[in-house]
C-alpha cells in the first residue's frame, strides 16, 4: 500500500478508466443512486472513443460503425440513462474491394450467390460447408473449437481465402487459423438475460437467407466523440466525479475471510470505496491486486490485444463516392477504408474528404514500418491518391482488449474478489468494440443486481 494520506471522501462505486465501458458504468450506477468516482490515467476521458481536431479536419479514434443499434446494447443503455443522445446517420452499405472489382458485401445466401469477386465454383463449395456445419451443429456438435480455417474446403482460390481471413481478422481481430467458426453465426438476438440467446438452426439459416445487411451499422454526426459527449452530459449533478491525470496502481482488500474490496490507491491518493468497476486491461489487474487465485490471474495474463494502426487522409479530392464503406482484401495489409466526411461533411475542410483506413498489426511490430507499409498499400489501390493527400495523420491504437481467439483467453465481467467487477472488450464474448464494451456493461449491473450491491 502506498503511504499517501486517504482521501477524506468514501465512494459507493469507484470506476477506474474513463473509455466508453467505464464512463457507461458510471452512468448508470449514478442513475442508479451511487456516488461514484472516476480515476483516469489518461489526460483525457473517452480512451478509444474520442474525437479531435488535426489541421482543419476531425479525426475518431479509428474508423468507426456503431452496430446493433436498433436493438442492442448501446440502444439499451442510452434508451434507459442518457438525457442526451447522439444524432446517428445511416452508415450505408460495405464494400469489398478486390481483384479490381468493388461490389456490396453479400449479407445474405441470395446475394452470395451473384458475389462474382469470389469464383463460382468457390460460393458453391462453401455453402456446401456452411450447411454441413448447420447440420453438425443441430446434431449437437460443438464447434467451439473449430477454426474458420479448418472448414474452408481445400481447393478454394487464394481470393476466397483471403476473403475468409480478412473477416476474422475484421470480426475478431485474429486470423482465420485462430478464428472460431461459431463467431460467424452468433445471431443479433439481443436479449436481457446473462447468456448469448440462442435461437433455432433454421432460425439461423432463415436470417442468413433473408438478411439486409448492416442495416441497424449507425455513424455519430460530429464524430464518435459525440457518444463520449452524450454520457458526460447525462451524468447526474454531484453523483460523479472524475479524476484525470491519476494511474490506479494498487486495489486495496480487507483481510476478512472472503477477500473484498475496500478502496484503490493512485500515486497520488488512496481512496475508500464499497465497490471497484475495472475498466483497464485485465490482463494489467494481477499487477495491481494481491490474493487473485492462481488460475484467475493466469488466464487473464494469456489474453492476447488487438493492436491496430490508422491512416487518416485529408484529401483535396473525394474519391470515395458510396455512401459506405470498403474492405480491401488484395491489400497488404488488410484494410477498412472509411470516408467519415461523407457521414458527417463538418469532419472536413468544404470540398475535402477525410477518410480513415484501419488495419490490423500483429503484436509485435516496428512502427514506423507498419506505417510505411501501409500509406504504399493505400497508394498501390488508388494511385491517384497520392496527388491529393492533404493531411496525414497514425493512430497506434488497441480496439478490442481481448482477440476472439482459439489460442487466447478471456476476461470475465464477475472476479473472485468481492465488489470487484471487470467491464469493456475483454470482459464479454459477444459482438466486438462498443457494442462488446455496452454489453460488458449491461451483464455487470444484471450481476450487481443478482449479488443485491444494486
Ligand atoms: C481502429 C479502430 C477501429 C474501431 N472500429 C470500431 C467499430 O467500427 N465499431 C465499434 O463499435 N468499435 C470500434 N472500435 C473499438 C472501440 O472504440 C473500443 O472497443 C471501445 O471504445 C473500448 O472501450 P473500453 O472502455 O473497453 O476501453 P478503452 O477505451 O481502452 O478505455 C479504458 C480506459 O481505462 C484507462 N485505464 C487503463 N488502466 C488504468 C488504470 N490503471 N488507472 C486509470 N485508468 C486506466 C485507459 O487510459 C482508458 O482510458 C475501434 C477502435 C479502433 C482503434
């Protein structure tokens, strides 16, 4: 413990980490009646979900599509503790960019069918495949262990495969050799209780079959700092504090006969509390609390970060067109190109487009080669882009705290410290980035509800 002087305040509920899952949690604890103190290390609150100015254009934290938002948990939480919520604008169709072709995503068995950028023979082998795992699967098979990679028949062009692993890459932020293929038929069922609803195969096929596509895939107007702005603004008066500039590094227990939490320490502070919602990377809490059980702490050391890298383009010329976005499969690396001055043209200087391309690095990397590698892979697909580059601007990010992986592991929302709860991407296996992250949320309070600490 360190021997700094505890803060005269005692908080119901400190929330440590200020990105989207900490500052949704203290919503609606605060909502809920909690006194709740925010500690962020970060001069800033948001973490990857922020917004801010470089020259004249306004740049996210990455690329994003806010999903689910008709139904799922985001709607649910805004529906329920904003005030104010953001103004979201339609995001429009994907596009897949490859073997010089640009064509809609096909959503649905109807539209694979005409999806000429992957050979005929190809789309007829893989529906065979995705049949017979519906079938496997309805016969009780579990295929939880089962990579994207092991079912994808051999004899597939390298355009199919590549295909294949730019989406588990793209959905689960690991190539498709690690890539469960259950991810890929999670449904959208959004439902309150503590498991991913499970609906019937036909059911499945049915959605497969008749899908729309990203219909419910919304973009913030102002940008994703616009979500952040919303919470912040619906935080009720006096109930929540926060604190910037102030790194957790210790939690700090009673030594009652069942280890809970009493309070957390900064280098500045020790503050005392009934309740700690974690928010960082629970990878980091074995660090910063002493008594976790062996296993626990092991499991959360094997979780394996998403890292990504973003070029964002200011450019004199708007070569994106689409209302939509684009995955660019023959690149190398991958790359999800969005022009989020067509979603909100305030983003950018009149007459400019800004467009975000993200990609996915591996854990290890040299920075500055990834960014040279990839500005060339943007330039080989669209030569003339080159010419008209305006601003240029790296974000070195993490989107997901925790891969969806078949060789990593995972966070869980309830710990075995008492009033000690984990949120944000690495604590809930379902869906990805904020959408994962309001999910985290929501199972926390169910939790806290069932324990009768709310
Ligand atoms: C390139 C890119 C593209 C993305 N695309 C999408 C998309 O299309 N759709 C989507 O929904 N999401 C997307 N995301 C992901 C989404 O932004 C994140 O998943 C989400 O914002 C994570 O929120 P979080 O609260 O879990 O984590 P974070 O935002 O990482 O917040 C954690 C906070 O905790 C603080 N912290 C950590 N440790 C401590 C400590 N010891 N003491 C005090 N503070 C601490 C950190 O400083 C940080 O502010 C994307 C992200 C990137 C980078």
């Amino acid at each position: 413990m360190t021997q700094n002087k505890y803060n005269d305040s005692h908080y119901d509920i400190i929330v440590i980490g200020a990105g989207i899952s900490g500052l949704l949690s203290a919503l609606a604890l605060s909502k809920e009646g909690k006194k709740v103190l925010i500690l962020e290390k970060d001069s800033k609150v948001g973490g990857v979900c922020r917004s801010y100015e470089v020259d004249d254009y306004r740049v996210d934290t990455g690329p994003h599509a806010i999903t689910r938002l008709d139904s799922g948990p985001l709607r649910e939480l805004m529906d329920k503790y904003f005030d104010v919520v953001p103004q979201f604008v339609p995001f429009g169709k994907y596009y897949v960019r490859a073997s010089n072709r640009l064509e809609p995503f096909p959503w649905s068995l109807k539209d694979w069918l005409t999806f000429d950028i992957i050979p005929k023979k190809d789309r007829l082998l893989l529906m065979k495949s995705l049949f017979d795992m519906f079938y496997r699967l309805s016969m009780g098979k579990d295929l939880s262990a089962v990579s994207i990679a092991d079912v994808l028949p051999s004899e597939i062009s390298s355009t199919t495969r590549r295909f294949w692993d730019y989406l588990s890459y793209f959905m689960l932020g690991t190539s498709m050799k690690s890539a469960p293929v259950s991810r890929f038929i999670d449904n959208k069922c959004h439902k309150q209780d503590d498991k991913p609803s499970s609906i019937p195969y036909a059911g499945k096929i049915y959605n497969l079959l008749i899908s729309e596509g990203a219909t419910d895939h919304k973009y913030p107007k102002g940008g994703i700092q616009s979500i952040t702005n919303c919470i912040l603004s619906s935080f009720p008066k006096n109930r929540v504090e926060i604190k910037t500039n102030e790194q957790v590094t210790d939690l700090q227990t009673s030594d009652t006969n069942e280890i809970t939490i009493k309070g957390v320490s900064t280098e500045e502070n020790n503050y005392s509390c009934d309740i700690v919602v974690y928010s960082g990377f629970a990878s980091d809490l074995p660090n910063l609390i002493s008594g976790l059980p062996e296993d626990y702490a092991r499991n959360l050391m094997q979780i394996k970060k998403v890292n990504s890298l973003t070029i964002w383009l200011g450019l004199t010329k708007q070569f994106f067109s689409n209302h939509g976005c684009e995955m660019w499969v023959d690149s190398d690396p991958y790359i999800w190109a969005v022009p989020t001055s067509n979603y909100d043209p305030g983003l950018a200087p009149a007459g400019k487009q800004l467009v975000g391309f993200a990609t996915v690095l591996p854990e290890k990397y040299d920075p500055a080669e990834a960014r040279k590698k990839a500005l060339n892979a943007i330039i080989q697909t669209i030569p003339e882009i080159e010419s008209h580059i305006d601003m240029i601007h790296y974000q070195e990010l993490i989107p997901e705290k925790a891969a969806w992986s078949l060789d990593s592991s995972f966070g869980d929302v309830k710990t075995p410290i008492k009033n000690l709860y984990t949120v944000g991407t690495d604590a809930e296996k379902r869906s990805m980035g904020i959408t994962r992250a309001a999910y985290s949320v929501l199972r926390c309070l169910r939790i806290m509800r069932s324990e009768r600490v709310l």
